[in-house]
C-alpha cells in the first residue's frame, strides 16, 4: 500500500513539473494572449446579447429569402425540399445544415406545407427525423408532422443524386434548399431545380462548388456564411454573441496584420526601430 501511496507522489510531482515547464513557455504568449482576447470578446457580446442588447447582424439575403420560399410553396400547394448534403453527421456542414432545416420546418409547420428531406446519411436521418419532430411541436402543429417525408435515399454520391433528381421531376416542388457539404452532384441537383422552375436556396463552404450554385440558384450561402445562419435565424444570444465576438476577433487580427505589413516596410526601408515589429514577439 505504501509503494503505491509512493508511486502515485511521485508521478504527480512529475507531472506538476512537467505542466508548471509547458506553461512557462515564453514562445507561446503571443497565442495566449489572442485566445484570451477571443474568449473574452466571445464572453462579452454574450452577455450583452443574454441581457437584451439588441446586436446588429448583416442582413444575409439567401436565408432572408426563406420565408418567401416557403411562401411560394404554399401558394402554388407544392412541397419544399431540403437537402442537408451528402455528408455524415460529423461533417460541421451538415450539423449547419441541419440548424437550419429547424427554423424551415417551423415556417413550413406554420403554413401548412409539405417539407421533404432525402438524405444520405442513416444518422442524417435519425437527427433531422428529431429536428423537424421538434419544430413542428414547437409551432403546435403535431398532427401535420410525416415522418415518412424524411427519407434515407442511399448513401452513394451519384445514386443519390439521381434518386433526388427523379423526385425533383416527378413532384415538380416549389422550392429547393441545398445547405450543407456538396460535391460533384451540386450542380446535377440544382440544374434540375432550375430547369423544373423552383426558387432554390443553397449554400456550402467547397469552394470548388460554389460556382455552380451561383449559376443555378436565385440565392446562394457563400462560405462562412452557411455557419452564422443558424445565428441568424434563431436569435440565440449564445450563437449571436458568438457570432459578434469572433467577428470583432477577426477584425483585430486585420488590424494586427496591417500593422505588421507597414511596420516591417518601415523598419526595412526607412530605418524605423525594430522594436516595432511584431516577429519579435511571436
């Protein structure tokens, strides 16, 4: 019993020296300091937004359009189709995507509307099957809620692809919402939108697919956009003080880097002190 007493001394000896070594390392302030600044940011505009204060967001047309979408539908007594990608459920795109098929379902809920959801993915299923449960007992309309509207497809690229292009022919839907990870088969989906005649909605963060949506979409979630959507819609003060404090984070990084740039052109060229510049420092 001793000589376990003992043995667990000393590795916790160890193990305080080695830790009280790694945080005494004097090369890492600099990444210390902007992960305190981020936080701090972070932490303050989610107080001010849990307080009441009202925090000012760029208005983002593709997911403003939403309503009129679901609109759209319910005049013309046709479904809306959203597609959360192809990608599984640890995919941050598609767990974005989802985000917002929550507040879709709620305005397809409130009008009355069909919403389809094909997915690729067997988790993919079970968690939007829960999401668009959910809003539709928020909004009080249980009783219009069809599970089998959600559907696993398959989880192969291209025959999902043409499984949903099949649907988008035969049913003729009125509107089309693509948020989440696409590849090779985005502009095959959207072409098919567009040539059916519906208003379509999408977003990515592959850039490499974005040019394609551009062209075949009425309105497109560019990037990092897809990832503060979910901020937008719900006006949760902890996604929205999220929001704003990476925001600002991200300006004082901006900031950092042109003053970086003008003081190593200064010290280079016109003999400014080299306590200026930042490298030293990093």
């Amino acid at each position: 019993m001793v000589q376990v007493l003992l043995f667990f001394v000393l590795l916790s000896t160890g193990f305080s020296q080695e830790s009280s070594a790694r945080l005494l390392k004097t090369e890492e302030t600099f990444s210390f300091l902007v992960l305190v600044t981020l936080c701090s940011l972070i932490f303050y505009f989610i107080q001010q937004a849990k307080s009441g204060k009202k925090l000012w967001i760029r208005r983002i047309p593709a997911l403003a359009s939403v309503e009129e979408a679901v609109g759209r539908a319910t005049e013309m007594g046709k479904a809306c189709v959203f597609i959360p990608g192809i990608m599984d459920i640890d995919d941050i795109q598609t767990l974005a995507g989802l985000n917002i098929l929550g507040s879709v379902a709620r305005k397809t809920a409130e009008y009355d509307t069909d919403l389809k959801v094909p997915v690729a993915k067997s988790m993919v299923l079970s968690t939007a099957q829960d999401v668009v449960k959910e809003a539709y007992y928020r909004t009080g309309h249980p009783d219009t809620f069809n599970e089998g509207n959600i559907q696993f497809v398959t989880d192969d690229q291209f025959a999902f692809a043409a499984s949903v292009n099949g649907t988008l022919v035969r049913e003729k839907p009125a509107a089309i919402i693509m948020l989440g990870t696409f590849y090779a088969e985005s502009l095959l989906i959207a072409e098919t939108g567009n040539h059916i005649g519906a208003i379509q909605i999408a977003g990515t963060a592959e850039t490499s697919q974005l040019p394609f949506f551009v062209a075949s979409c009425d309105y497109v979630l560019i990037g990092e956009e897809l990832f503060a959507a979910s901020a937008y819609l719900s006006n949760d003060p902890m996604l929205l003080g999220s929001l704003k404090g990476q925001d600002y984070a991200k300006m004082l990084l901006i900031v950092f880097m042109l003053y970086g740039v003008f003081a190593e052109l200064s010290i280079r060229f016109f003999g400014f002190p080299e306590f200026l510049s930042l490298i030293q420092y990093l």
